[in-house]
C-alpha cells in the first residue's frame, strides 16, 4: 500500500514537472501528440456492450487524430484489472481508459481497491446507455405502477436476477429496492446472456438491464417492459413510461461511459482527446450506431472534462450509500 | 519402506490428503450456511472433505495391495522447461515479446539430451521470425516487440 | 414449402461469391490458428473478431462461423498430434485419439474427426434449418434445477475416461472441481480459495490449465525417453481408415450427432458436456471398453461428431433468440451489435437473409472443412516425422503466446507452469489428467445452478424431483453411477483375488 501511494505520489510529481516542462517552451511537446498508436483499454471482453462503444468511438477518433487508436480488451474483477492498469501507466495520452458507470462504484463495492477515482484525469462523458425494467412473458402487475404495488405486497414471492455483483443489473436492482423500500431475493448470473435466458423462460421474474441487451427482447415480444430508467423517455422505445412516471420521484440510472487518462497527463493532450472523442460524438457513423444501441452520444454541454469530472464525484458520492445499505461487497 | 506396499499410490494419496487440507485451510474463513442456504463456504468444504476421504483410499490401498515405484523424474527437463516458461511470463513486460520468446526457445532447447548449440539457434531465430510473422504480422496482437527496458515501449 | 424456399434464400446468399470467399478465408483462417497449440475457439475468434467489422453483417457472420469450426477442428488436430486439448471439448479427442497417434493412426485419427465432424455438421445444419425455433424453445424449459441434474450425470459419465483406478479418477475429479471454485462468489462476492493473490479473483484459466497440465507436463514426460518418441513417429501407417474402421465409426457418429444436436441446444456448458456424454457412451455400449484410452477409433468419432453437433446447434439460441450459450456466441453477438444489427427473436423475420444464410453457410463450410483438411491430414502427420526435441521447443513457444494473449496476463503464464510440474507429478503417479479438467469445468457451474435452484424455490430441494426433467436427469445419472461403480467394485475384488 505504502508503495503503490508513493508510487502515485511520484507520478503526480512527475506528472506535474511534466506538465510544467511543456508549458514552459511553447507547449512544444504537446503539439506533436500524438506520434504514435494510442491504447484505449476497455476493462471488459471483446464483444461486450462497453467494448462496442470504444470500438465505434475508437474508429472515428482514429481519423481525427491522424494516430492508430487501438482497443485493447483488459477484462477481470469487475473492471478493476484494466482500470488499475491504466492508473499505473504512464501519464503521456498513450494509454487511457474507456469505462462505464462502474468506475464510480467501483470504490464502494471493492473496499481493497489498489487505485483511487483521483488516480485519473477525466476526457469526457460519452453516452448514458439507458436501462430497461422488464419482466418474464405473461407477468401479472401490468403497468409500471403496478409492479411497484405487486413488489411491495408480494416480496417474498418476487425474484429479481442480475449479471453479477457490480454489474449494471444489480446497480439498477439496488437502487429499485432502496426506492421502493424493500428487499426481493436477488438471483446473481454470470453476465446478462444466462440471466436474460432465465427470465425468458420464467424462472425469475424481474431484471433491470441497458437498452442494448434488452432492447431485441422487448421488440421481439420475449419479455415484458415496464419502463426506462432515465429522466426522459427513450427515442427508441418511445411507449415505456420513465420510472418516474410510475411513482420512483427521481429515480434515475444510466450505464454512462467516459473516457479516462493516467493522472498527470498534461492538459493539452486531455483538450485533444476531448476535442476527438466530441468530433466522433458528432460523426454521423457513430450516432447511427448509438441509436442502435438504443442510446445518444452526451448533448454538448455535459461533454468537457470538467463536467465529466464534477459527474463522476457526484455519481461516487450517490452510489455509496446505496451499496452500502445492500451490503454486498465484490472484494 | 516396509509397509509401503505400493509407492505411486501411497505418494498420490498423501499428495490429495494435503491439497484437501490447503483448500479446507482455504476456505476457513468463508461462511458455511446450511444445505437449504448455502454460503460460499458450503462447496468448497464439502469438497475438500471428499478429496481428503479419496486421497485416504487411495492411500490404504498402496498400503495394502503392491505396485510399482515411480520411474526415475528427469530432473532436467523438469527445472528447464519450468525455469522457460516462468522466464517468458517474467521477461514480455519488462523486455518485450522478441527477446522474451527467444531467451525462453533457447532456455527450453537446453532441456533434450539431443541438444546442440547449432540447432537450438536455428531453432530460436525461426520460431523468433515465425511468431512475429503470425502473431504480430499475421494477427495484429498488441504486444510490444521491444519492452521498455530495450526502448521500446 | 416455406423451408425449401428459406433454405434457397440462405444458399443463395451463401453462394454469392463474395460469401463463400469470406466462409473459406474463416474456415481456413480457424483451422491454421486453431491447429497452434494453446489456441482454441474463443482465443481466435477473439484475436480475429476486428477483422470483420469492415464487412458487411452476413459476410462477417458467416467469416466468424467459419473462424469457429474451422478453430475447433484445428484444436482437434493439435490434440489428436501432440495430446495438447486447447479448449473443453477437445479433451476427450486427446485421450483416445492420440494414443492412436503413438501407434501411427494418427492419419486414420484426423480422418474419422474430419469424417464424423461432417456428418455431424450436415445433420445438426439441417435439424437447425426445420426446427430451430420450437428447439429454442426448448432450451428455455431448462431452468436452473434441470442444469444441477444435467451436470450431475455429467460429472458421472466423467468418472468412465479413466482407463486406470476409479478412486484416483473420482479424486482428481474432485481436486478439479476445487480448482473451479477459485474466484470470486458470484452470489456473495466473497473471493475463494485465492490464495491470497490478486490475480487469481477471476479463479484460474482453463487455458492456462490446459496447457500446464497436458501441454507441459506431457513435454517433459516424453523428454525421459527421447528415443522412443521418434520410433513412434517413423511407423506411420496408412493415412487413410480400413474399410473395417469406416465400418466400426457408423455407430458412434450417428449416436454423437444425435447427442450432440441435443446438447448443444443448451446454453450454459451443453455443448461442452456432449463430447465426453458422447466418450462415455461410446465406453459403455462397446463390447471392448479396455480398448478405450488406448486408441480406440470410437473415442474419437463418437466424440468428435458430438461437438461438431453441438457446436452448430449452440447457434440455435443466439440466431433465434439473441441469447448467447456460450463465449464465443457472446463474441458474435458483440460483432452483429457493432454491425448495427440488434440480436433477438426478430432477427429471424427482420433479417431472412442473415438467418438462413449463416444456417446455409455452416453446411457449405463444414464441407470445405473436410476438402480442405482430408488432403492437410498427410501434411499434419508428416508433422510428427519431426524429431521432437526440435518440436517441442515450439510447442512450448505457443503455449507460452497463447496463454499470454488470452488476457495479456502474465499470472496465467506463472499459472500455466505451476501446472506443468503438477502435471507431470500426477501423471508420474499414474493419476490421469483428463477428468480434473472436466471437473475444473464443471465445478463451477455445478455449484452456480444448486445455489440459484436453492435461491429461486425459496430453500425448497424438492424442486429437482418435482419438475420432470430434472427428476429424469437426476435419474439417469443415479443409473450411471450404479454402471459406472459396479464394475470397479468387481475389478477390484478380481484383481484381489488374483493375488
């Protein structure tokens, strides 16, 4: 612990003497990044609904700056292999980091967790994946009122299944049962694939996943949908009502995904990154792909690194409490 | 050796007995729960119990019915195939994927009676040329042919 | 005919030009990276998936679909060649299919996979053509309680690939099983049997498994008697099978192919278990189970045609449902997402031509598989004419990548060593390694669905005898252990006798 804190502290120091090096003659440095390929890590396996917006964003920021940028897939304990990984690389914009919401829950749910937020400079929000309440075929409460009726009477009958502690579903669950106020038996899968397998064919009841999981479901009449979890209703499931509507005053969640380099890199090169990733938000390819999902890239004012900065200590300080009063640690 | 009967199973009896009881150790400080409400705990003692019951057996039977020793361990292969692989984990970060493969080819080359200095460097500079060709050519992986201990980065 | 006129869509847009050059160039791509030792399936696919986001969405399917059999019959080769399984299925190839190897079959080995594998593929391409969609259906009647029963009868049948003692085999099945529940708890999070290291809160690769214990250890058990090695290698017979041995592989293929299909359907680790179901069935029927675990043509075909089956029939799931059964099904759904097709049960009446076409292009594929691997046979074989300390040096190499690149980790490396010399200790002491793979398989899963079953019926076991097929399950393996420990009992009382 002691080491991995001086060594944090050196590159903070190196870092800071970096970024003083390249103000001081003219910001010499700066303008020849980047020279190289650039890593972007994404902490899960190829494939993954995280891994396909770093892929998509990747290809456009690749144009933008004249630089191969390449995805590389650091999966493992919840995102914090790849992430930790990255707080230790060096602080030069050549390695960053592409991560959802688990980024702020992370130092709640992992109480042995060998790198902190702070370890980061943040590049920018990229999208908030909207979630999803859905249900087994043929479930009784009709509306989403209902539901929140059925589950308060009915808890020990309701069964709610996620894809693993940490994971995006039993966010959504956690904070669905602290809302309403009260505890269903939890069902944790091994990701959403074998989860989503049940609830299609009845053997759990309800689940809370983003759009892009959920979305082939619900059109295709495999499950029944409540309602999304965002503060406004979703382009492309425009008839489910928001949690809000049904009664939740407040209740919003959101997979959102940001992008991250080791702390000290220089601000020059965080104002390009963020400057590349807002031209691929804008990229007519990125935002057909986006809709697909179900999702849009952040509107431009939540888009600079300060925001994204003052969201992430936000949405540290909202979770904590949250995991917390579950109880359920992943360390 | 007296009462040992049979030597291979008394070794592989006594080897399960002690995986059992480093798993049991293991699993020490995990919950339990009951058969109704397993805990994370309930499994893996369960099963360490069973490990230990058949290691036993195992164990009684070499005590009992007669067998053969194990032939001789060829130490040397053992130690150098083990010391090239370890070698390659410890040198693809530090030194990179080039002088990592080849310093663990050569190192493994050492471990054959038939070994000849001519051969095992044929043999690391081909494997050298052909992993670059298919893994980083060929597949694109993202490893660094030079680590940054070479100036790579 | 509605299936006729589906099935013409799908080879028409399987036949175009541009699809077939894309299904061979995956096929072929599959097998060569799939024949490198310590490469499987998901590894490949994996490496390759970015290759295909240029394409359009059929063309990259039907790429993918080739990469992944053409990896799992390459995988078979490697185990069949050098004893070297790199993924779960091909375990059980290894354990017959090289002994025949050592005795110079390996020609008429490869043959009866490639064989066996095509036939497999054309029926489980046709069952998937006429019944996908009731068969997914199927698959959703499994619940929790009905995947205990079906790993229980699993780790039964796993007990029959020992050849030798039946405690060791049970023991080392159980040792497996521990190995399996390292990492974290999924339903506490807790970490488990860890040993207190960081890396291991993901529990261990089976690649790195794999490689250790076959892959490794089998290197430097050959290394203590170099000569006879090479003499195995220089009494190559014909690469081709006898008319009896094509004779003696009907039988089995069509059992395989049948629990293949059935298997496959099943996400969660189906496809898995129906190679060795297939083994230990093939076992049991024969009127010569001695023969088996010392090149016995059966073990291979019944086997191999089982995972072919079940590799095809795994896509039920994912094509008609958008339900990943396993990794590398996830992996593709990952490639239609970025290709901006969202998988679910309408991709069947949204998309015709992606449907049937990937369902078309996997028979046209399987069937380049076996033209372009029955002439490779003598290459592959030629192969081990290779002396072996000039072998073997590369086979450590790709172990050591492959490992490497699975999570760009150099713990599974350690791991993968670590292994080795367990490996090597086991197999000096006559204890076989391949039921602790299964049971490093199974282990989790089999702990996973008895906890969830517990979880969803509120604490109540009689769930597993209520429902009907997890009774039947349940039964079955009773019946199978009662077969599988009878005649051990009376091997052992035989053999004190002869004393």
């Amino acid at each position: 612990m002691i080491a991995r804190t001086t060594r944090a502290a050196c590159a903070a120091v190196l870092g800071l003497a970096a970024a003083a090096f390249a103000l001081a003659p003219g910001a010499a440095r700066a303008q020849a990044y980047p020279a190289r390929p650039i890593t972007v890590v994404v902490p899960f396996a190829a494939g993954g609904p995280t891994d396909t917006v770093a892929r998509l964003v990747a290809e456009s920021m690749t144009k933008t700056l004249g630089q191969q940028v390449i995805v590389e897939n650091v999966g493992g304990a919840g995102g914090t292999r790849g992430a930790g990984q990255v707080a230790k690389a060096a602080p030069d914009g050549y390695t960053l980091l592409l991560h959802h919401i688990g980024q702020a829950t992370a130092p709640s749910l992992y109480r042995k967790l060998p790198y902190k937020v702070t370890d980061f400079e943040t590049a920018g929000l990229i999208t908030a994946v909207p979630m999803t309440l859905i249900a087994k075929p043929g479930y009784e409460p009709k509306t989403i009122a209902d539901v929140i009726a059925y589950v308060k009477a009915n808890k020990d009958k309701v069964t709610y299944g996620n894809a693993g502690v940490g994971s995006a579903s039993h966010l959504c669950g956690m904070l669905f049962m602290s809302a309403v106020g009260t505890q269903l038996t939890t069902v944790p899968y091994q990701g959403t694939g074998p989860a989503m397998n049940d609830l299609v064919g009845g053997q759990i009841d309800l689940m809370c996943d983003q759009t892009t999981n959920t979305t082939g479901q619900i059109k295709g009449g495999k499950v029944k949908a409540y309602a999304v979890t965002t503060k406004d209703r979703v382009k492309s499931l425009a008839d489910l009502p928001t949690m809000e509507e049904g009664g939740l005053k407040g209740f919003e969640v959101a997979v959102w995904h940001g992008l991250y380099a080791p702390k000290g890199t220089s601000p020059e090169i965080v104002a390009k990154l963020n400057a590349a990733l807002g031209v691929a938000l804008e990229d007519p390819k990125v935002v057909a792909r986006f809709a697909d999902l179900g999702t849009e890239p952040e509107p431009k004012d939540r888009r600079s690194p300060e925001f994204h900065k003052t969201y992430l200590t936000a949405e540290v300080a909202k979770w904590k409490p949250v995991i917390e009063a579950a109880g359920v640690y992943a360390d | 050796m007296g009462f040992v009967r049979n030597p291979k199973d008394v070794i592989s009896g006594l080897l399960f007995i002690a995986l059992a009881v480093l798993f049991a150790w293991q699993s020490r400080e995990l919950t339990i729960g009951t058969a109704m409400r397993m805990g994370p705990g309930y499994f893996p003692l369960l099963l360490s119990g069973l490990l230990g019951l058949f290691g036993l057996i195992v164990l009684v039977n070499g005590l009992r019915t007669p067998g053969e020793a194990p032939s001789g361990i060829v130490w040397r292969a053992l130690i150098l195939l083990t010391l090239s692989t370890l070698l390659f984990g410890f040198a693809m970060k530090p030194l990179g994927f080039l002088p990592a493969l080849g310093a663990s080819v050569f190192l493994s080359t050492l471990a054959s009676r038939k070994f000849h200095l001519m051969t095992a460097l044929i043999i690391t500079a081909v494997m050298c040329v052909f992993c670059w060709a298919v893994f980083i050519l060929g597949l694109g992986l993202p490893l660094p042919l030079l680590g940054p201990w070479l100036g790579g980065y | 005919m509605e299936l006729l006129d589906n099935l013409a869509l799908g080879f028409s847009v399987a036949l175009s030009l541009q699809n077939i050059l894309y299904c061979f160039v995956g096929v072929l791509l599959g097998t060569l990276i799939g024949v490198l030792p310590g490469l499987g399936p998901i590894a490949t696919i994996a490496m390759l998936l970015p290759i295909t986001f240029g394409l359009p969405p059929v063309s990259a399917l039907i790429m993918l679909a080739g990469i992944y059999y053409g990896a799992q019959y390459g995988g078979s080769t490697t185990a069949i060649l050098i004893n070297l399984p790199g993924e779960s299925s091909s375990v059980v190839t290894a354990i017959d299919g090289h002994q025949m190897a050592r005795q110079g079959r390996a020609g008429a080995a490869l043959a009866t996979a490639a064989l066996g594998s095509f036939f497999a593929g054309t029926v489980a391409t046709f069952l998937l053509a006429l019944f996908a969609p009731p068969l997914a259906d199927l698959a959703l009647k499994f619940g929790p309680p009905e995947y205990f029963a079906l790993m229980v009868l699993g780790l039964v049948a796993s007990v029959t690939l020992a050849s030798g003692s039946v405690v060791k085999a049970l023991a080392m099945i159980v040792l497996g099983l521990l190995l399996g529940l390292s990492g974290q708890d999924i339903y506490t999070g807790v970490p488990r049997l860890t040993f207190e290291v960081d890396e291991l809160a993901d529990g261990f690769d089976f690649v790195a498994l794999a490689m250790g214990m076959f892959g490794i250890g089998e290197i430097i058990r050959n290394l203590e008697d170099e000569s006879q090695r090479s003499l195995v290698a220089a009494k190559v017979k014909s690469l081709m099978l006898t008319k009896d041995e094509f004779k003696q592989i009907i039988a089995p293929v069509l059992r395989g192919t049948i629990l293949g299909s059935f298997l496959g359907i099943l996400p969660g680790g189906g496809a898995m278990l129906s190679s060795f179901a297939a083994y230990s069935i093939e076992k049991k029927v024969s009127r010569t189970p001695m023969r088996f675990g010392r090149g016995a043509i059966e073990g291979v075909a019944g086997p191999e045609s089982a995972n072919n089956a079940g590799a095809q029939t795994s896509f039920i799931p994912m094509l008609t449902l958008g339900i990943p059964s396993n990794p590398v099904m996830a992996l593709m759904i990952g490639a239609l997402i970025i290709q901006g097709i969202t998988p679910g049960p309408n991709v069947v009446t949204d998309k015709p031509d992606l449907f049937w076409g990937v369902i078309a292009s996997m028979w046209i594929g399987n069937f380049m598989l076996v033209l372009l691997n029955l002439p490779l046979i003598g290459l592959w074989v030629r192969l081990l004419t290779v002396p072996y300390h000039v072998m073997y040096p590369a086979i450590i190499a790709f172990c050591c990548i492959g490992v490497y690149s699975v999570n760009n980790n150099t713990f599974d490396v350690y791991t993968m060593a670590l292994f080795g010399v367990l490996g090597y200790a086991l197999v000096k002491l006559d204890c076989e390694p391949a039921p602790l793979l299964l049971g490093f398989v199974i282990g989790p899963m089999l702990e996973e669905y008895l906890r969830r079953a517990m979880l969803i019926s509120r604490g109540d076991p009689m769930v597993f005898i209520t429902r009907p097929i997890s009774a039947t399950l349940l039964l079955l393996a009773a019946v199978a252990l009662v077969m599988v420990l009878l005649p051990a009992v009376r091997k052992t009382r035989e053999e004190a006798f002869k004393e």
